[in-house]
C-alpha cells in the first residue's frame, strides 16, 4: 500500500513536471515571437522613417526646382541638381526637356526629383523618386524697348521718348502716364545703349550682365529719368524655332493701295508681310502671328506703314507678333499707330516713324524717326512674370 501512494506521488510529480515543461515551452516560444515582432516593428518602423525622410527630401527637392525655374531666366537655363546635402540626406533634380531644346514654345516642363539617406560606402538608402509636370506661359515683354546687342533712341533733331502706362486704366494720356519704360540690352559695349539728344527714356537702363561700370555702356545725350545698372544675368531669348499646330496658314501677307484684311481671334502664319500704303490689317480679339522669310527676299523682311495693323482691343497683349530666325529686318513707318508686342529676336527692329503702344524685343532696335515713341503697357510686364507651377503629381 505504501509503495502503491509512493508511485502515485513520483507519477503526480512527473506530470506536474511535464506540465511545467510544456508551459515553460509555450512561454518560450511566445517570448521569442513576441521578440521577434517588436524586431520586426522596430525595423519595419526604421524603414518607415528613412523612406519618409527620403520622401521628403525628394519633395525639397521638387520645391526647389519650381523657386529656381521662377527665377530670372530660370525657366530657359535651369538644368537641375545635385546630388545637394539636406537634413543628413539628399536630393538629385533633373529637368526635360534639356535648356538646349526649350524655345519660346516651351510652356512645360517635367521635374524628376530622387531624395535618399546615405547608405553604407556611399549607396543610395531606400531613395524614393516623384515626378511632376511644371507649367508657365512664358511671355517676353519685361521691357519696353530691348535689343540684345543694342538700342538707340532719338535723331537730335524731334523728342523721341519712351514712357508707360497701364492698359488696365485705360487709354495712354493724362494721368495714365508713368515712367517705368525701362530699356535693356545684354551687350556691355561701349554705347550699347545710346540716347541722341531729345531722346528720352522715363525708366531706367539695364546693360548686359558682368559689368562692374554699367554707365560705361550708355551714352546719354538726352534724359534717363531713372537709373543705370547691369543685369546679374544676360537676359535669354529663346528662339521662334518653329509655327504651332493649328496655326491658320496665309502664305504671303502683301497689301497695298486701301487693301484690308480681317483677322479675328486666333493663330496665324503668314511667310512674309508687307503693308503699304493706306492698307491696313484690322484684328479683332486677341491675335497672334507668327511670320517668318520662307518666300521672299525683300528688305526690310517686314514692312509695317502707318496704321498698317490696327488692334480694335487697344489692348497690347491682344496683338503679339512672334518672329522665325529668318526675319532679320523689321521697318515700322507713316504716322500711325502699332498697339501690341513685337518678339524678334534675330532682328533689327527700325520705329522710323509713329507710335508703339506695347513692347518691341529684337537683335538691335532703333527708334530714330520723328514720333517714334514707345509707350510701354506695363501689363505686358505683369503677364512675362507669369508663375511656375505645379499642374500634376505623382510618385514613381
């Protein structure tokens, strides 16, 4: 009886030890994979963390991509960067189409932009990339008169001036007079700019960049009303390389005599334009033309009489006229009245007479004939400084 509560006990013990076994087991293997969570949360939660930092990065360096298109210039001559330091990682930017291939047509861009940690012998950590088209409607009317290699204003003889106003209140005259008609070159050349006497300019004088005596550039003969310095950069014009799609194609624009010709809201091309005589284009709503040199050899390339274009707007933005490359010399003439921009910048622009109530922008312009004033519309100043912007998002 004994030896049976005996065996009865050792029997309990074993069981009891058994029991704790498997309990110490089961402990076990909960330990482990309770451990082997928390690693994995820890890991998971590092992981986490440097991606949103590499996301970040990637959006700084987005960001910085849009403030330097913003800048003077920037939409035409920022490439990118990087790879740039920030917050202990960094950020690589790259910009298509190339400087190279944008044009006055460019009003897009796409940005690319990686952000990563360092990793161990220089790799890339967890880099995480986004993608985003930019928009702008570039336009190129930031001053009144500008000729990449010079401007003259005046003949000594009549008061040529160039001064301001805003279209936005109203016609030019009376109190909608102002002086911000601002003249600019990109040469540094000895009399780069030059003021004949009775020339005027009410607005100030910007010479090419990389000059420490910008002064040395003008000669002034007649009055700046406002001051004379040098760009921090050359100021770029993006080359007319080609028609848009759509465009209305008018072949050779040749009117003389009291030929007319209407031209409502809308895109055109035209191969050559001369306007003599009483002849005249009337646009109405807001026109763009863009005119090259395929078909004829005549000089001046383009020939403009007085009131030869008439905007019914009286609006200069409604009226701009792009030039190809192969439009080399443009005559303005007659006692009329132009009202709009004229963008050519491979020509020589000649106001032999009448008044420019707009901008013109060329390789050189000269504004020698009597009345041959340009009045700028500072509008056409707000609406060159169009903003970058971000028009869609995503990440790669």
């Amino acid at each position: 009886m004994a030896m049976e509560r005996s065996l009865h006990r050792r029997t309990e013990r074993g069981a009891v030890l058994l029991l704790a076994a498997v309990i110490l087991t089961v402990l076990l293997f909960l330990g482990a994979s309770l451990i082997e969570r928390a690693q994995n949360s820890v890991s998971r939660a590092a992981t986490d963390d440097v991606s949103a930092r590499s996301f970040h990065l990637a959006e700084a360096g987005l960001h910085k991509a849009v403030w330097e298109l913003n800048q003077v210039n920037g939409w035409f001559a920022y490439s990118g960067e990087g790879p740039a330091a920030l917050g202990g990682g960094h950020f690589k930017v790259g910009i298509s189409p190339d400087p190279a291939a944008r044009s006055v047509f460019t009003d897009q861009l796409t940005v690319v932009s990686t952000g990563y940690l360092p990793g161990p012998d220089g790799t890339r950590r967890l880099p995480v990339t986004v993608r985003a088209i930019v928009r702008r409607d570039p336009k190129y009317f930031s001053y009144a008169v500008f000729g990449k290699d010079k401007v003259k204003i005046g003949n000594g003889l009549v008061t040529v001036l160039a001064d301001s106003y805003s279209s936005t209140d109203g016609s030019y005259g009376g109190g909608n007079v102002r002086a911000n008609a601002d003249i600019g070159t990109n040469s540094t050349a000895a009399s780069a700019i030059e003021i004949l006497p009775k020339g005027e300019v009410h607005g100030n004088i910007v010479v090419g960049a990389g000059t420490t005596t910008p002064l040395d550039s003008v000669s002034n003969k007649g009055l700046i009303t406002g001051t004379v310095s040098s760009s921090l950069t050359p100021t770029l014009l993006p080359p007319v390389t080609r028609v848009p799609p759509g465009a209305i194609d008018l072949g050779d624009v040749y009117l003389d005599s009291n030929q007319q010709l209407v031209l409502n809201e809308g895109v055109y091309h035209m191969t050559d334009l001369d306007i003599l005589g009483n002849a005249k284009i009337v646009c109405n709503g807001k026109v763009v033309v863009y005119v090259d040199e395929s078909s004829d050899q005549d000089s001046p390339d383009i020939r403009i009489g007085g009131n030869g274009i008439v905007n019914t707007s009286g609006l200069p933005a409604n009226l701009i006229l792009y030039c190809l490359n192969d439009v080399v010399d443009i005559a303005i003439s007659g006692n009329g009245t132009f009202c709009g921009g004229i963008y050519a910048p491979q020509a020589k622009i000649s106001l032999n007479s009448g008044a420019v109530y707009g901008s013109l922008v060329g390789r050189e312009v000269n504004m020698n004939g009597a009345t041959s004033n340009v009045h700028y519309d500072e509008v056409l100043r707000d609406q060159s400084n169009s903003r970058a912007s971000v028009i869609s998002w995503q990440q790669l």
